[in-house]
C-alpha cells in the first residue's frame, strides 16, 4: 500500500507543478499583452478597444498595468480553487485554452509592433 502512496503523491506532485508552470506562463503572457498594450496606446496613440479598459488610460498607464495584474491574479486564486476541488483536468483544459489565446495575442502584438516599426524605417 505505502508504494501506492507514494505513486500518487507523485502524480500529485507533478500536477501540482504542471499548474503553477501554466499559472505562472499565464500571468507572464497577460504582462507581455499589458506592455504591448501600454506601448501601442500611450506611446503610439492607438485606440484601446476594449471599453471597459479604455478608461483606465486616462490615468495613466500605471493604473492599466495594476488593474490589469490585478484582475490575472484574482482570475489564477479562482482557477487554483477549482483545481483543488478535484476539478483537475477540467482546469488543466481551461488554463491549456488560455494560454493558446493569450499565445496568439501576443504573436498577433508582437507581429504588429514589428510592422510598425518596418514601415517607419522605409
């Protein structure tokens, strides 16, 4: 029985660490499209299209960059919380969504930005 344990402690463990390296590429992908925002909006003068964002420039980009910190942070203590109530591969498959999402914005950011500034220097 004491191998048994063991296995699943194991397992556990290493379901433990595939979460936190997912929350922690999550928040990291969130801060990337935070600086891509604050640069396209405060620096270049792009619009924000989100509405209920955009207001948040009016004070600057600090209080983007909290609100937005704030809101992944709080959204990572719900998806924890879930995996804790043995929702495990529900939350694995929901985390593993956004960070295809949040991989594309940020390719998508990454790409315009990089046209940008090729169509500045021509």
């Amino acid at each position: 029985m004491r191998g048994r344990e063991s296995k699943i402690s194991w397992t556990d463990r290493l379901l433990r660490f595939n979460l936190a390296i997912s929350l922690i590429i999550l928040v990291v992908l969130n801060l990337i499209d935070a600086c891509f925002t604050i640069i396209f909006v405060d620096t270049l003068g792009f619009q924000e299209v989100n509405p209920i964002v955009a207001p948040l420039f009016m004070w600057g980009p600090i209080t983007f960059l909290i609100w937005k910190l704030l809101i992944v942070v709080m959204c990572c203590v719900f998806i924890y919380a879930a995996w804790l109530k043995n929702k495990k591969e529900w939350v694995q498959k929901f985390i593993n969504i956004l960070l295809v999402i949040y991989g594309i914005l940020v390719l998508t950011h990454t790409t315009v930005f990089i046209k940008f500034f090729m169509m500045g220097y021509n």
